[in-house]
C-alpha cells in the first residue's frame, strides 16, 4: 500500500487536497488529511483536530504517506497576519508534533513543504499539551 521508503510523491500535489475537511484516500496511495480552523476555533480544539486527523488516517491508512492541508479563516493579528495563538500553532506546534507525522504539508504561514524525514507513523495513544495557560489533551 503506501510506501514511505522512496515511492513517495516529490511534490505536494494540489490536486489531493479533499473538497471538504477530513481525510481521502488518494489513487496515488496518499491519504490527503484537510483541516479548516473556523474564527469560533481555540488553538486547544485545532490541536485535537488536527492530532485527531493525523491518528485516524494512521488507522484507516496505515503507513500511507500523509499529505495534511491546514486552512485558518479569522485569527487575524500582528504575528505574520496571525494572532498570538495560531501564529504559535503554525510555528511552533506544527513543526514540534505534526509536520514529524506527515510527508508533506501546506500551511498558510509558509505555504507547501516536503518533510525532510521519513514519514513517523509512531503515534502516541495521546497528546497532552501544557504551557502559557494552554492545556489539552487528546486521547482515543
């Protein structure tokens, strides 16, 4: 099935990105993962969703190169167009949890990149986040 030894796509396929956030099993073998962060979203529950969508095409697709498209409407500020909470979720979230469980990722704050690294497809059971008073936690 999905091969993340070297059958990988060397680019981030526009074409995989679903019409509706959620996960589709592409006919490259790729399972593209597509999350729209609402105005009404609070960093905590993007982090579950996203962490969310990234476990359950594991399960469904497992070892399946993952390609995760983000899309944030509202949450406007001074950080990089950003407020404070998701230019953090963007920059430091994304590339410390989600970018390790995917191969290749577009989000707003940079656009489209390949991960470097292999593909993990070792996810945690959970996802406890803690700091600045953010606090979360994901679990099956």
């Amino acid at each position: 099935m999905g091969d993340t030894s070297g059958g990988n796509p060397s680019f981030i396929p526009d074409y995989n990105r679903p019409d509706a956030p959620g996960i589709a099993m592409n006919f490259d073998n790729t399972v593209s993962i597509y999350q729209r962060v609402s105005a009404d979203d609070s960093f905590e529950s993007a982090v579950d969703e996203a962490f969310g969508y990234v476990r359950e095409a594991q399960e469904k697709y497992p070892g399946w190169p993952r390609i995760f498209y983000l899309e944030i409407e509202g949450h406007k500020g001074d950080r990089q167009g950003f407020d404070e909470d998701f230019f953090e979720f963007q920059q430091e979230f994304w590339f410390s949890t989600i970018a390790h469980f995917v191969y290749a990722f577009e989000i707003p704050l940079i656009g489209g990149l390949v991960n470097p690294e292999s593909q993990r497809n070792d996810l945690p059971d959970h996802l406890v986040l803690s700091g600045q008073g953010k606090s979360s936690e994901n679990s099956p």
